[in-house]
C-alpha cells in the first residue's frame, strides 16, 4: 500500500467542538487526513471516536468549527464517503440476501438493471463470499456478515471509507484475516480510511499514522506515525522493534488517559 498523497486534505476537522445535551463532548479537534491514507484512532471509551466518524460522515454537524471534504464544508452524508459500522447485524437488511443488500446501492444510484448482476458478483467476489450470493444475513456467520457489511460500502466506490471498530465484536482469527482483507482491498483501490478501534495492536497493524484521544471531553492528544513497511504480515509485523516500540509508548498512553 503506497503512502498518502502530499496532495491538500481529502476531509479536515478545523477547530471543532461538539456538545450534546449541553455535555461537552469534543473540543478544539484540527484534524487531516488525506488521500490514500489509513488514518487509526484510538482512545479510551468516552473520547469521542464515533463523534468523529459520525461528523466525517455528515451525521452530525459540529457545535462550532468546520469540517470539509474536498475543500468543501460537509453539509450531509455524500455517496462516495461509505461507513461500517460495528453492529452488522443492524446494518444489513435480514430479508434480502447477500446479493440483495449489495443490489440496493445499485437501485439507489440508479445503475441500469442489466450491469448489476455482474456488478454484485464482482463486489461479492473480493470480499470472498462468491458463493454466498443467495444466502441471507441469518445463513452466514459474523465474519461473513461483517464482509458482506464492507462488499455493500465499496460497491458505493467511495473515496473516505469510514470504519467504526467494525472487528471489535469477532474473534481473533477472523479478525486478522479481515483486517488481511481490508488492507489489499485499500492497496487495490486507493481508497482512504478512516478506523476506530480500541485494539491498539490492530491500529498499528493497519495505519499508516495513529491518533490518540483522551476524553472529558474528547480532544487529539497525540499522533503517531507508523513506521512499518507495507505489505503487513500478521506474525513477522508485530515482531519488530518499530511495531513493539509503538505499542508499549500506546500502552502507556492509554493507561494514563484512564486514570
């Protein structure tokens, strides 16, 4: 996977505050992320992650501040930023099937009906679930559902692929094997990532910069490059010095923003 474009920012968080209820719940986040970059942000509960996949995703807007996409201030959800959320089983639709759910982005930008067929079968095909087509959410195990959850975001073809610890709920093999898929599915196609995880190991494994939030309210506290080469190899990468190194000075960030 190439590094970031030197380019100007794709999406930008300026000065943003962010109140709910009257509780504060971000404040002064200044944020880049540019193009081709997979950005990680970690943090303890209550820092605001979400908040800011939510403002990214033109789900909320800011208290105060800006946030723009493409040099333009984010005014509601635009098709080619896609979000994966944790929870797969609300997100995908239990009375279509696989190719259903990944059909409805086609209805919905109105693609003719004779290119979805092959379009589906194509999306269903990277993620692995080929086979899969005429199964629904119910016949397919969480991984499978979580993969069908990411094949539906990219048949939107987006730019920003904004994720919401969406590995958090699934065990450990089958997390590394989707975190395997998400990284070629990035290198193939250029797009740029935004991930909230709480597994620190997982954000140094995917990301090519890290950023740390602390809460009450949440603000950026930190922001790590990663200094490992790509492709990533699940038994030899977190075995080197640069991975072990970021991992404990994560460790002890983490460990003081909670106390």
């Amino acid at each position: 996977m190439t590094a970031p474009s030197a380019e100007p920012p794709l999406i930008a968080f300026r000065d943003i505050d962010v109140a709910i209820g009257g509780r504060p719940i971000l404040t002064g986040i200044n944020l880049e992320i540019y193009k081709g970059e997979f950005l990680c942000i970690v943090g303890p509960s209550g820092c605001g992650k979400t908040t800011l996949l939510r403002l990214a995703a033109g789900l909320l807007p800011p208290g105060s501040g800006t946030v723009s996409y493409e040099g333009k201030p984010v005014a509601g959800p635009q098709r080619d930023v896609a979000v994966v959320f944790q929870d797969y089983g609300d997100a995908l639709l239990p009375w279509r099937t696989a190719a259903g759910n990944i059909a409805l982005v086609y209805e919905t930008m109105g693609t003719p009906r004779a290119e979805r067929a092959e379009r589906i079968a194509a999306v269903l095909a990277r993620v692995g679930l080929a086979e899969h087509a005429d199964k629904y959410p119910s016949q397919l195990s969480g991984g499978m559902q979580q993969r069908l959850q990411i094949a539906r975001c990219l048949a939107q073809e987006p730019k920003l692929l904004l994720m919401d610890e969406p590995f958090g709920a699934l065990d450990a093999i089958t997390r590394q094997d989707l975190q395997d898929q998400v990284l070629k599915i990035v290198a193939d196609s250029g797009t740029t990532v935004c991930f909230v995880t709480h597994d620190l190991e997982e954000a140094i494994y995917l990301g090519h910069r890290v950023v740390a939030m602390k809460p009450h309210p949440g603000r950026i506290a930190a922001t790590y490059d990663v200094d490992l080469p790509y492709p990533r190899d699940q038994q030899t990468t977190p075995e080197q010095p640069a991975f072990m190194q970021l991992r404990r000075t994560l460790l002890e960030f983490i460990r003081g923003a909670e106390t």
